[in-house]
C-alpha cells in the first residue's frame, strides 16, 4: 500500500508536514519523514583511465584485507613501491579500451545507474515515494559511506542493501557489507540495516540467465558447442576455510543446465582474473578455453553469471584475453552472452528479491 507523507511521518512529527516535531522548540532541528532507503552496491570504478586515478582505485581495491589478506608488513611494501608503480598502466589501457567515452565513465557505471533507474520506477510504482533507491560502489565513487548518509539525511531510517553479487564470497558481498558498516560504527543515529543474502539459486535469477543464453544463442551463426560458464576466481585457500563461494557457483551451474534442459557436458565451469602465486580454484577460464580448442571444440560460448553488469573483467578479459587464447588454440567462433544488465527479467529478478527482504518494512 502506497502511503501518504502524512501516514509516514516520524512518530510525533507535525501533520502538516513542516518538518517540525509537534510540541518541539522553534530552534529543533527539522527531521524529515520516515522513509525505507534501497542501495544497489557494486564492485568501484577509477574515475578515469589515468595512472592516479587507477593508481587511487587499485590502491583502495588491493589494500582491502578481504581481497588480500596477507599481512600488511609483508604486503604494503610490495603493493605501493612494485605492484602501484607498474599496474595502472597495464589496468588504464584495458579500460581505455571498454570506456564509455560518451559519459567519460566506465561501463559498470553506466549500467549501475541505469539498474538503480529501473530498480526505483518498479519500488516507485509498488511504494510511491515511501521508498528511495540508490547506488553505491565500493571502491571509487559513489562512495558507500556518502550514499548511507545521504539516504540518512533523507529520512532512511531503514536501508537494504544489496550486494549485487549472486554467489557470495568474502571479497565481494562480506567486504561490501563490512563498508556499510564502517560507515554505522561513525553515525550518532544508525539506521536499522539488512543486508540482502546471496541469490545463486534464485528462480528467477536463473530464468534470466536462461534466457540470456538462449538470446545469444539464437542470435549466434554458428551454434556453440559448448558453454563455459566463467566466475571470477579466489584462492583455493578461501574454500577450505569456509567460503561457499565455489560451492555457490558449481550449484548455479546446474541450476542453469536444468533450466535450459540440457545435459552432460554442455556447460562447463571455469574461473578467471587469477591475482599473485598461490593456487586459486579452477579450472582457469583461459586455460580451459585453450583446452576445448585442442579438443576439437571450435565453437563456444562464454557466461559470466557471477558478474550483475559488464565490466573489465568481461568486456575486455572475456571479450580479448579469453577469446584470444581459445582461437589461438584453434578455436573458430566465440560468442559471449553478456551480464543481465538492464534485461527486464533481471530487473524483475532484481525486484522480487527487494520485495522479499523488505517484508514488515513497507
């Protein structure tokens, strides 16, 4: 049920809608109405694609514990006089090339912005105005920290917030989380928090992938031969101490086969952007792709269902290196079926799911 400004006024506030609480002094501060706040969090982007933007963005993504978590005495040293001096260039140059010049910002901006549109006409229509939506990211801009407080001093007293991450891992949904709440631990007046749960195996999630599958398929000349389902990696490690990260992805694997009804070996399970020495989950997608090649395989199809919007690591990793390395080996034709984005059944999936988490709030 939508509400008017009066139904939703903080307790005590003035009906009338002044701002004031009733039987305040004239010199209270005024307290704007009582609203329910929803903010769409994804992974950052650098400003722009020079070394000190890149620099300040790979600073803040590589210094985070839940990324890496060696020791900072061990890591510091290496990460800001060899990794921070050399890195950016190599990170400016794959993103020169994916950069939307048109709004001079990245990809994952553009299509953040454009879900966080569609995601607040859906609540809008559902709620009116009881419910504000935003976005933030956590590395760059918008910051996490001015996106909480600017729903705060808007009258959020409650706030979702979703990690736009399908399967959870530690260095994505928990460090997104543990920002949010950094940003409480500095308020005088917190507002009550939810953190939306992983949604690997959300119904209508993997609807959506389905048929994203069957949109490039259809649209592909060559019909692949087979799927690689290709999910950002993490260290080996992280799996035996807990993270059900891999566990998430092999499942949404199989929940995707089903929805498709296919069967055997028509989609198969790969991880990409390996990052320093030690060993990471596998098979590694590039390698993997190289593989299939060798095999005989010479037409394929790449998913990346860990990955809500394009970004550099499907739009220049998937779309350049991965492609490269499987018709290098042989290979013929690649077709890459793009991240949900803005599709209508991920905007529908995306909704269900804020539907659910906001029950009792609105």
């Amino acid at each position: 049920m939508t509400t008017t400004p009066q139904d939703s006024a903080h307790p005590g506030m003035d009906p009338a809608g002044s701002g004031r609480l009733a039987h305040a002094p004239d010199d209270h501060p005024s307290i704007p109405r009582a609203r329910v706040g929803v903010v769409l969090v994804n992974l950052g982007t650098p400003d722009a694609t020079d070394y000190w933007s890149m620099r300040r963005y790979l600073g803040e993504f590589l210094s985070d514990k839940r990324v890496v978590d060696y020791p900072s005495w061990k890591w510091q040293p290496l990460l800001q006089l060899i990794i921070l001096s050399r890195r950016p260039f190599k990170s400016g140059e794959a993103y020169r090339g994916i950069w939307n010049t048109e709004k001079d910002e990245s990809p994952l901006l553009t299509i953040t912005r454009e879900q966080t549109r569609r995601v607040a006409d859906g609540l809008a229509a559902r709620h009116g105005d009881e419910v504000m939506v935003d976005f933030a990211m956590r590395y760059g801009n918008p910051s996490t920290d001015s996106v909480l407080r600017r729903l705060q001093d808007a009258g959020c007293e409650k706030i979702l917030f979703f990690p736009l991450y399908p399967q959870y891992a530690s260095p994505t949904t928990a460090t997104a989380n543990d920002h949010a709440f950094r940003t409480l631990m500095k308020l005088k007046w917190q507002p009550a928090i939810r953190t939306v749960p992983a949604y690997f195996d959300h119904p209508q999630y993997i609807q959506a992938l389905a048929g994203s599958v069957r949109d490039a398929y259809g649209a592909a000349e060559t019909p692949p031969e087979v799927l690689v389902a290709s999910y950002h990696g993490v260290p080996k490690r992280f799996l035996m101490e807990g993270d059900p990260y891999h566990c998430q992805c092999q499942k949404t694997t199989r929940l995707l086969r089903e929805a498709l009804g296919w069967k055997g070996d028509a989609i198969q399970t790969a991880f990409q952007s390996k990052f320093g020495p030690e060993e990471w989950v596998g098979p590694a997608t590039v390698e993997h792709v190289a593989e299939l090649a060798r095999q005989g395989k010479k037409h394929i199809a790449v998913v990346s269902p860990a990955f809500s919007a394009d970004c550099v690591e499907t739009l220049e990793e998937i779309q350049e290196e991965i492609r490269d390395a499987f018709l290098e080996a042989g290979g013929e034709t690649f077709t890459y079926v793009p991240c949900l984005n803005t599709r209508d059944d991920h905007i529908a999936a995306l909704l269900s799911i804020i539907d659910n988490e906001l029950q009792g709030w609105v």
